[in-house]
C-alpha cells in the first residue's frame, strides 16, 4: 500500500491519455451491467418457474385456443392438484407503443397458483368482487401512473365485442408487487368472465392451461397422461414444466446469452487493447526511471509488482465507477424500456463477474508491460535514455 502514491503518480503523468483511458473502461463496464440486467430480465421468467407447475397449451402453436372444459378433465388426472386457465387479450392502451401482457384469468385460482403475486386483503376481495375489475402489476402501474380506482380503456386487436364497442374497459382495483426479486410485475390480469360473455367469437375457449402437481419429480409422467387423454381429438394438447415453457418463449426473441456474449467480447476485447496499449506506453515512456529504481535496489519482482499495481489501480478505478453508475442507474431507474423487459435487475451474481473482470482486465493488460520492466536491464535502460 505504501507505494500507491507512487504508483497514482506515475499514472497521472499523462493525464489526458489516462482519463480518456478511463472513460473508455467506465463505459464498457456500464455497457456490461446493463446487458447483464437485460439478460437477467429475460431469463428472469426461467428462473422463476415454479418446479410444481406444467403448461399445456395447443399441440400447433400457443396461439390456438382450447376447450373450457378441458379443465376438469385435466385436473382427474392423478398427481394434478390445481388447474387454471388463462387467454391472450392482446389489447393496445393508447398507443401501440405501449406494449405490456393483459391476460384474463380466473381469480381466485391465478393468486392461489401464484403466492409470489402479493396483493393486500382488501384489493384481493374488492378485484374477486368486481367482475370489470383488473389487477396490474406495480412496473405497470407506476410506468403508466396508475392508481387503484382508475378506469382504464384497452383497445380491441383480437377480441371484437359483441356490442361493436372498440375498448374494453377495466377498473383497476389492486396493485401486485412481487415477493421474489425478479417477479414479473408487468402484467394486467382481468376477469375470464368478463371477456366470454361480451366477445363476438370464441366462447367457451381459452388460451392455455396452467397446472399444479403434486410432485415434481413425476412432471414428465403426469404431462403424457395429460396429452394422452387429448390424443387423436381436434384439439391436442402440448404439456411441459413451467420452466421449459418460459425458455422456449424467450428463445423466439433468439439466444439472448448468445448475444450478449458475443457483444461484450467484442467490447472487452477492444478495452484490454486500448488499456494495455496505455500501460505499454506509460512503461516505455519511464524506462531509465525503471533503471534508475533497480540500482536503488528494486527487484525485478517489486518492479514487475508496481507495474501490475499500476495497471490494477487503472482497472479497479475504470471499472468500479462503471459498475458503480450502473448499479445507481438501474436500481433507481429501473428498466429503460418502461417495463418491456421483466425482471430488469442486477444480481450480485453478475456484480461479482463484474469484479473479476475488472481484475482479469487490470493482470491481463499489466502482465506484458510489467514482464518487459522485469526483463529490464540497467546498463542497457540508461543508454537508452
């Protein structure tokens, strides 16, 4: 510790080229944490998924309706405890811009299926009650600055009425907060009923089914008995975990980690050439300097030492103010997008891959300059000088 002012001086010898320096490894790092929370965002349903939970949907495609009274027939199955369905609105509110799931549901049965969903006693009974009534996740409410109380007209894209209106209107009578970290709470959930009896066509019909089961370990079991018994009808059945469900989702936007990988390669590849380029020239530039610290007695290890240091020091300032501004900017930001990306977080698990990288790229980039300050020789270094 006692040679870092020694070290900060020499880094600040030429300060333009170190700041810039600097400025380069703070923006790589903010670019880092955000893509980090833009894949923990996507993947945050993944994780998420409940072990004891299955989706069934149509064996074509998601988009395909199936029968209500599928219900009862999957929850005879044995190992099935609790079925619920749930149906795509697919609505516009105000502008098409402003994209975010509405789904109709069965109340009672989505908070009892999903425990993470927390929505106080008296927004639960008054939602339960209110068959025009509507509860939005808090990312929504709040990117929209709605309040509980608020009549919010959708607009029709899927669900023609049966009247010819073009909206459905919905009373917001609670907000939902997540009791896990990640918890997608950029849902509207309504009531079934309250789409069944006023839609022109479709009745009778919903998008998929969600099913609780008894005992994960026989999810594969219980999920072919389930499309077995649909087998050969009009309308087969496709049964996986909630987990697989979720990723095969994410996979048609493509291979989110992929990309991100691929992305942040390129940017730490060009940040070890510019940082080590900046240590090369700093070890260059004090050559008889170095000399000089050798025949007072340095060794070629201390000497090699301070050079890393110097390069570390770089490393951890660059790269701790980055994920630093980052860190502020997400937690009190949150995400960018307005809420598109649920789960928009940093995880400390991604913070501390922050940090190693800063001292990856701290030895990486400090490890060729400070072997050629080894190698060093005396006579040699004051000739040259």
């Amino acid at each position: 510790m006692k040679f870092l002012p020694l070290v900060w001086h020499n880094l600040m010898r030429r300060k333009t080229r170190t700041i810039l320096t600097l400025l380069v490894i703070v923006v790589i790092f903010v670019l880092y944490a955000y893509l980090a929370a833009i894949t923990a965002g996507f993947s945050a349903g993944v994780d998420l998924a409940g072990s004891d939970r299955l989706v069934l949907t149509h064996k074509v495609s998601l988009i395909q309706l199936l029968p209500e009274s599928y219900g009862p027939r999957i929850a005879g199955v044995a190992g099935v405890t609790e079925v619920c369905h749930n149906t795509w609105f697919g609505g516009i509110y105000q502008s098409a811009m402003n994209f975010f799931p509405q789904i109709a549901v069965e109340p009672d049965c989505l908070l009892r299926m999903y425990p993470e969903y927390l929505l106080p006693d008296a927004q639960k009974k008054a939602w339960l009650a209110d068959r025009m009534g509507a509860i939005v996740g808090r990312s929504t409410a709040t990117r929209f600055g709605w309040t509980v109380g608020q009549r919010v007209p959708i607009q029709l894209t899927i669900w023609r009425r049966k009247d010819s209106k073009p909206t459905y209107e919905f009373r917001i009578d609670g907000i939902y907060d997540g009791g896990a970290k990640g918890t997608d709470t950029t849902n509207l959930f309504f009531h079934y009923k309250y789409l069944d009896e006023s839609r022109m066509f479709g009745q009778g019909m919903v998008g998929w089914y969600v099913i609780r089961i008894g005992a994960p370990a026989n999810a594969p079991a219980i999920a072919r008995q389930i499309d077995d018994r649909f087998a050969n009808s009009p309308f087969e059945t496709k049964t996986t975990t909630e987990k697989a469900f979720a990723q095969a989702f994410v996979n048609q936007i493509g291979d989110i980690g992929a990309i991100m990988r691929a992305v942040l390669g390129a940017a730490f590849f060009t940040l070890l050439l510019v940082t080590a380029n900046t240590m090369a020239q700093s070890v260059r530039e004090r050559t008889n300097e170095l000399a000089v610290l050798k025949t007072l007695g340095f060794s070629d290890g201390r000497v090699l030492g301070l050079v890393l240091l110097e390069s570390c020091l770089l490393a951890v300032v660059g790269g701790g103010l980055g994920l630093g501004l980052a860190w502020l900017a997400i937690t009190r930001g949150g995400d960018p997008t307005g809420g598109l990306i649920p789960g928009f977080i940093l995880t400390s698990r991604a913070l501390l891959v922050g940090a190693a990288l800063v001292l990856a790229l701290g030895v990486v980039a400090g490890v060729f300059p400070a072997l050629r300050a080894r190698r060093l020789q005396i006579a040699d270094a004051l000739r040259r000088s």
